[in-house]
C-alpha cells in the first residue's frame, strides 16, 4: 500500500492533532483522542500521533495516485 508520511515540529501537537479531526469530523469517519487519532478519507486512511515534540501524520492509500 503506497503511504505518506510527515513529522511536524510543534510544541503544540495535541491540541493540532484534535483541532483536525473535529474538522474532518464533518466530513468523515473519524476516531481520537489527545494522542492518536484515524481520519478515514475516501482516497485512504491518515493516522495522526501526537508527542510533545511533533505531531505525525500518515497517509496510507490503495492507489499510489491518490497520494
């Protein structure tokens, strides 16, 4: 499964990683916590983990085109 993965360095991980996912909650299934969260898109899945150094995102998709 082709996937794309970024580590962004924030202070403020938790609070950006929750922030996303009541956004997308709108628009898509989506499960988290302050540490963790899934965001099932239709192109794929993105996992989000929050450290207090970065918050890091992952795309995991079927089709290498939709990254």
């Amino acid at each position: 499964m082709p996937s794309s993965h970024v580590d962004v360095a924030t202070e403020h991980a938790s609070r950006y990683l929750q922030q996303l996912c009541k956004h997308w909650a709108h628009k898509f299934p989506v499960e988290f916590d302050p540490n963790h969260g899934t965001i099932d898109l239709t192109l794929g899945r993105t996992v989000l983990d929050a450290d207090p150094a970065a918050l890091h995102i992952a795309v995991t998709t079927d089709e290498a085109g939709s990254l």
